[in-house]
C-alpha cells in the first residue's frame, strides 16, 4: 500500500519540521498563536467551503456512505462520553484531557483521506470520500465544539455551548459551501481558485502548529489516555464503521473508502480548536503524533482486511 505511505510521510515530515521550527528559527509564541488564527479562521474555512461546493453529491450513494458513518460517529461519541466518568476515576482524565480524548476519536484528518481515496480510487473515490466528510464536518464540529464548551470550562452554561456553535467558522464554512452547491449557482472560476489556493496552505499550517505543540518528552512515554486515543481511532472506529456499512448494503470501492476515512489518525485542525477553546491541546498534540505513526502499520492492514471482506 505505497499510496497510503506516501501520503503519511509527507504529513509526518511537516509535523517535524514544525518542531524544529519552534525551537530555532520562530520561538515567539506570538508567531505560532497568529499561524493558529490564520488557520482557524480563514484557511480552513476557506478549504471546506470550496470541497463543499465542488462536491458532486450524483456519482455517490449518499444515504449509504454518509448515514453509515453518521451512525458510527454517534454510537462513538456516546460510548466515549459514557466512559468520561470511568477514566476520570480510573486515569485521572480532567475536562480538557478529557476533550482531547475526544476530539482524538470522532474527527478524521480530510487531507490525508483525500489523499488515500485518490491514490487507491483516482476520482471516483475522492468523490465518495469528498461527499462524506464534506456533509459529515458539520456534524463533527457540532459534537467536539459542545464538548469542549461542556467539559474544557469550569462553570460550563447552555448559552456558552450556544454561542461556541454559532461562532464556528468550520460549521459555517460547510453550511455556505452545500448550499451554494445545492442551490446551483454559478461561482467565477476565479473565486473557486482563490478558495483553492488558501485551502491548500491550511494543510502545511495545520501540520506545522501540531508539530510546534509537540513535547519530546511526553513522545517518549505516551499517557495511557493516548494510546486509549490511539486504539480507538485506529482499530475500532474502522471496524465499527465496515460493519455498520455492510449493513446498509455498502459493498465494493464505497464500503472500503469509508472504512478508510475512519481509519486515518485525527485532524490537525483538531489542536488548533482546542487552543482556541481551552482543551488538552498538548495532550492533543501528543495523540496526533502517535495516531501518525501508528497508522504506518494499521492502514495498509485496514486496506487490506476491508478490500478483501467489502468485495
């Protein structure tokens, strides 16, 4: 599986190289939390609005791929967040720990699961991945920013969670990209490009952050909350979301690259949100790096095991 490979080690090396970078050459904290506004407000957004509009929702079974794996986030959530209690006694996980965990489990790296779907699929499974994730942010950042309003404060109110999701950009983003997509009109090519090239700078600088939060201490002696993180992510979101699929008549290309999109390590974006919102983010950090490296060894196997049992 050298397409999953290749598309891993580029990722990890900007990782590192953010790093290096904050402990040489930009070791100003005020240049890494203006890379971290930068991201957050415009180059993301900026990334899901132009996916959202180009998104070609005929070419795919859209009840099958994204209620699949509607279905999997929501059982996934709920089973984490019936845990809460059991790892704050068990493990000593906080709030903000806690939503690190989270964020670690229900989101999904788009860049690197774009990149898997077109080198396994070419077009055709960027179209399946694209539909998927684009409908599903929404979703996603509804579930991870209540959960940090809930559990990253300490005296947590309704009208806080309230006005965390009205103020997402990557909600907002999503929302205004589908309904121009669904409503048909014509966007200037040029707009299209602008939106294309800020969204490709999201990826570096996403990365970049993530690296310049990493400790290389803790790298050393991952917290068990992480590799919790990492198993859930890794191994049981992948095989809960093939089952559930199956389920829904999903077979072929569609059941494997939904797999996959559950299968990737989490979003970089994810550190990024938790900073702006007072999570774990070097906790986060940290579960980032080892899902990276664990994926290495658990996509090519995930490939494999979905291809052959999805055909």
């Amino acid at each position: 599986m050298s397409a999953i490979l290749n598309a891993l080690v580029p990722v990890t090396l900007v990782i590192v190289l953010g790093l290096v970078l904050r402990r040489t050459l930009l070791r100003e904290t005020s240049y890494w939390f203006g890379l971290e506004q930068l991201t957050y407000f415009v180059l993301f957004p900026a990334l899901l609005t132009v996916s959202a509009i180009k998104a070609d929702l005929s070419k795919v079974s859209f009840a099958g791929v994204v209620g699949a794996y509607a279905l999997m986030l929501l059982l996934l959530g709920a089973a984490v967040l019936a845990l809460r209690p059991v790892l704050q006694r068990r493990m000593g996980v906080d709030g903000p720990a806690f939503t690190s965990l989270f964020q670690g489990v229900v989101r999904w790296n788009t860049y690197l699961s774009l990149a898997i779907a077109d080198g396994l699929f070419g077009a055709e499974g960027v179209a399946v991945a694209a539909v998927t994730l684009v409908c599903l942010i929404p979703m996603v950042n509804v579930m991870v920013v209540g959960v940090l309003a809930r559990h990253a404060s300490a005296t947590p109110r309704m009208s806080g969670i309230v006005q965390q999701l009205v103020r997402n950009p990557l909600i907002w983003s999503c929302a205004a990209g589908m309904a121009i997509n669904l409503s048909g009109l014509p966007v200037p090519a040029a707009a299209i490009e602008f939106g294309e090239v800020l969204g490709a700078a999201s990826l570096a600088t996403g990365l970049l952050v993530v690296g310049a939060g990493l400790s290389l201490r803790d790298l050393v002696r991952p917290r068990p909350v992480t590799f919790l993180a990492t198993g859930l992510q890794l191994l049981v979101k992948p095989a809960a979301t093939f089952a559930i699929g199956f389920a829904f008549g999903l077979r072929g290309m569609e059941l494997t690259v939904i797999t996959l999109l559950a299968a990737v390590p989490s979003a970089p974006t994810g550190y990024v949100l938790a900073r702006q919102m007072g999570g774990d983010a070097p906790l986060l950090a940290e579960i980032l790096s080892v899902q990276i490296v664990a994926a290495a060894v658990t996509l090519p196997l995930v490939a494999i095991t979905a291809t052959a049992l999805g055909a």
